[in-house]
C-alpha cells in the first residue's frame, strides 16, 4: 500500500511541476515608422533570446524570419497585406499575432 501512496505521489508532483513550466508572451507594436516592434519573454522571467520568429501572409508564405535579440525583440518593415507574426519556442510555446491586433 505504501508503493501505490508512494507512486500516486510522485505522479501528482510530476504533474505539477509540468504544470508550472513557463509561458511564453508577446506583444508586437506598430512605431508608426513603417516598422513594427515585437517583445517576448517567459511567465518564468526566462529571456526569449534567440527564439524563432517569422512574419507570414494570408497564405502562411514566409514575408520575414529571424530569431529575438539579447532584449527578446524583433523589428521588421511593416508588410503592406495583411500578415501575422509567430514567436515559436517549441510544443506548446507558440503565440501568434495577426496584424490587425498590432497597433501604434
């Protein structure tokens, strides 16, 4: 019985500690210079440096790719079409940006 307590014990904690990983955040901005400035980081504190990210358009074509600098931002010129802007850490860290939510 007290293999079983045990083992239900340190799954519950496994699991929760699986919970509490860090989330990823992003906000994008327009500067009202025909560029647009993203930030991210982790709900950890953890920098967002060096993580993926692209600008698609409607199609999901790639307009523009890069990865965070030290800071976790990414500046890019503006597309004329729509298009939205993927910060991507991995499984289950990805956040999307459509432009229509970008303001100055």
């Amino acid at each position: 019985m007290l293999k079983i307590s045990l083992l239900i014990l340190f799954l519950y904690l496994l699991a929760t500690t699986t919970a509490l990983a860090h989330t990823p955040y992003m906000a994008c901005y327009d500067n009202g210079d025909k560029t647009i400035s993203c930030f991210a980081e982790f709900s950890d504190g953890s920098s967002a440096e060096a993580t993926p990210i692209k600008v698609v358009d409607s199609t999901n074509t790639i307009i523009v790719s890069g990865k965070m600098d030290e800071l976790g931002e990414f500046t890019f010129n503006r597309p004329t079409s729509p298009y939205h802007v993927i910060f991507d850490a991995g499984p289950g860290h990805r956040v999307i940006e459509k432009s229509t939510n970008i303001i100055e």
